[in-house]
C-alpha cells in the first residue's frame, strides 16, 4: 500500500469516528477527545502488530538469538528438523 493512501484511509477513518461522535452527542470536545483516542488506539495496534511480524519473521528464519526470549519458536507451530 502507498503511503498517501494509507494517509488518506487513516484520515477518513479519524474523520468519520468525529463526524459518528459529534452526529451522537452533539458535543465538539467529546468528538475530540474519542477521536484522539482512536488515535492513539490505531497506533497502538499497529505497534503490536509490527512486534508481532518481527517475532514471527525472527521464528521463520532460523531463531536468532533473540528468539529465546520470548519462549522459541515452537509456539506458532513451526517445527524445526536438523540434519546430521
């Protein structure tokens, strides 16, 4: 996805929960303030997912060595055969 459109759909999401808000309660601050929050609720999802998607990639490639600090690899069920 480019970024102007991931720009343009993250806009109209924000501005669609004001316009719900505001339509609902008649209230600017309320608007505000749930939008804000929206806000900051989108960021945080995606910071878990991005973790997530590291996690994931560092199971798949091998489980560096910072894979054991979250448990291995084995928890999404990946199963790991060695050769000899």
């Amino acid at each position: 996805m480019r970024f102007i459109t991931f720009c343009r759909l993250l806009g109209l999401a924000l501005c669609g929960n004001a316009v719900i808000v505001y339509a609902g309660s008649n209230s600017i601050p309320l608007a505000v303030v749930t939008t804000l929050a929206c806000s900051l609720l989108l960021q945080v999802f995606y910071f878990a997912s991005v973790l997530f998607l590291i996690w994931r990639s560092s199971c798949s490639s091998g489980g560096g060595p910072g894979a054991e600090q979250f448990g291995g690899c084995s928890q999404i069920g990946t199963s790991r055969r060695t050769t000899r």
